[in-house]
C-alpha cells in the first residue's frame, strides 16, 4: 500500500450536498479529498437525473442535475479539492484524537482528522423489473435512467412504472419520440398531479398511450427490443411494438461497508445531532440523505445547510487552538480574497 494522504476533511461522496460542504469548509481554510464509488461527480444528480429538472434550489428557478454539479464545481474551483472516483471506502479506524485512518478498495489510505459521510443512501442501484430474460436487453435497449435524451430521439419507448420518474421521462421525452406508450399496473399514480394530468391530456389527444397492466415478457435478437408482452389486469394477454423501455421501478438503497465504520444506524440511517450533524463518534459527521434526525427532509437544500453547521464545528477538530470568527462573503475581505473576488 502507498504512503498515506494526509488531509483536513475526507468526504465520503461526491454529490452536491458533499460539492457544497467543499465551500463551506474551503472558507474556514481546511484542505478536502473526496472519494466516491461512481465513475464520476455528482452523485445521483449525474448518475440518475443529468436532464431532469431541479426546481427548489434557492435563488435558482431551474436547473438540471448536470447543470447544478457543474456550478458547484465552478462554485468550489477555489479550494483545490482532490477527487478519487470509482472508489469504495471499505475501513474507517480511529488512531488518534482527532484523526483517522480510511483505507478504499483500491488500496489508498487517508489520514483525515474529520469525515464526513455525505453517501446519499449509500450505494444505490435500479430495481429490476421481475421480467424474465431481461438482463439481455440492459445496456442495449432497456435502460435504468436517462443520461442522454438525445439517445432516445426517434425511438419508440415502453416507459414502465407509476412514480414521478416514470411521468417525468413520459413527458420530457414526447416530444423527441416516435412514440410514447406508459405502462403501470394500475390506473392511479404516485407522480405529481399536475404531470398525471398532462399525461392523460396527451393520452386523450391520441398522442401517445397509455396501458394498464404488467410486462411479462420480452422479445427481440441480439440485445434489441422488438417488442414487449403484457398482462392487463383482466388477464388478457397482448404485445405492443417497442424498441426501447425505460423501467422505474424506484432504487434499491444499500449500505455497503457504512454498517461497518463504527457509527450507530438507525433503520440503515446514521442519526445525527442537530447542531453540527456529527454521529455518535467524535469527528464523524452524516450530511445529506444518509442521516436521519427529527424533522428531517430529504432536500438537497437541507444538505447545503447541514454541511455549512458541520463546517463549523469541524473547524475546532483541525484547528483546536484557532478562535473561529464568523463571517459573512458579502463583507469579509478576507473571505473574497479566498474566492478570488476582486
């Protein structure tokens, strides 16, 4: 194994709620690392949503996954974070007071005198429809999310599920297919009201349809859907003609090594303090959807403001002997020469 890094802050995930705590503690001059087991920045926001729209970012009417993690990059270009992508944190030990050692799978070792766990749900991965044979067609012309909506120019789509991400993608991508065709077992929606009533305006207008029922098979060579087999709920079978499907069938969240670093869960959440969201061990702070406390909403925006609390009081592990003055960036002279405002 390499000589160890040595660094004030590792985070543990590359989300926005862990691009913004980089801001927040890059203002109190402490030097950050992130690891994060995608292949790339983001979190969820580019790995499930890059096209979808945000719209409760503060201040920012609209924006999309991808658009919100690159202006936290531009946001966060001053501090010189460290990223290490496609990486698992496997170990966390405690070998000093305060400091840390993280060991990943890909045999780097950290010494961090805080953590910050900022994993979102942990790892997270796509529920699979129960369709035999389906593994065939991932990849090629079943897909998990939407990445690119340019890919799906032309196609005619199967969009499965009830959800918002299934009425989401049925109306952002109408207008770019050839045809639409949205399948859910039952005729009533979990999505905003508001999407189902556009849906059934297009459902009406004979612009796209709808089917109520369940995919039961597949059909297709070489990794290319032809065309997919349902079940409708009064038991008659049918095949609708589709060159794509887009299952959304939610996310199956799983803690991976978390249960393992020696912080207390509760119902696969870290619980959390209210005044800085540090765990149960000293030095160990949960921002962001992996913890839990009471009254706790799983917004990015309620991320943003646990990591500025948390930067706070992380500020006195790696600065025991420095008296913390806060400041505002619209004053602080000092504060701007750190962003480089002029």
């Amino acid at each position: 194994m390499s000589e160890a890094i040595k660094t004030d802050v590792l985070i543990i995930g590359a989300g926005p709620c862990g691009l913004f705590a980089v801001f927040e503690l890059g203002l109190l001059d402490m030097k950050v690392h992130l690891v994060d087991i995608l292949d790339k920045i983001g979190g969820q926001c580019a790995e499930l949503y890059p096209e979808k729209p945000i719209y409760d970012i503060p201040g920012i009417p609209f924006v999309t996954g991808q658009g919100l993690t690159e202006q936290l990059l531009e946001q966060i270009k001053p501090f010189g974070a460290t990223f290490h992508l496609n990486e698992m944190v496997e170990s966390i030990e405690k070998i000093g007071d305060p400091l840390f050692r993280v060991k990943t799978d890909a045999g780097k070792e950290f010494e961090a005198k805080v953590v910050v766990i900022s994993a979102g749900g942990g790892s997270f991965q796509p529920k699979r429809p129960p369709v035999p044979g389906i593994e065939a067609y991932e990849g090629t012309s079943v897909f998990y999310a939407v990445r690119k909506m340019e890919q799906f120019r032309d196609k005619n789509i199967l969009i499965v599920g009830g959800g918002d991400s299934a009425l989401d993608w049925t109306l952002n991508l109408h207008p770019i297919a050839k045809r639409i065709t949205l399948l859910h077992r039952r005729d009533d929606f979990r999505a905003a009201p508001h999407s189902v009533e556009q849906m059934r305006s297009l459902v009406a207008d004979g612009k796209m349809d709808l089917k109520i029922g369940q995919v039961t098979g597949l059909e297709g060579a070489n990794g290319q859907l032809s065309g997919a087999a349902l079940k409708g709920n009064d038991n008659a079978m049918s095949m609708i003609a589709c060159d794509t499907m887009l299952p959304f069938f939610g996310l199956t969240m799983k803690l991976g090594p978390v249960a393992n670093w020696g912080v207390a869960l509760e119902n696969n959440l870290v619980p959390v303090d209210t005044a800085a969201f540090e765990t149960n061990v000293s030095g160990i702070f949960a921002i962001g959807d992996i913890n839990t406390y009471p009254g706790k909403l799983k917004l990015i925006l309620s991320g943003f403001h646990e990591g500025a609390l948390m930067a706070q009081k992380a500020h006195r592990y790696v600065y025991p002997d420095k008296r913390l003055v806060f400041q505002y960036t619209t004053s602080s002279s000092s504060l701007q020469k750190k962003l480089g405002v002029n």
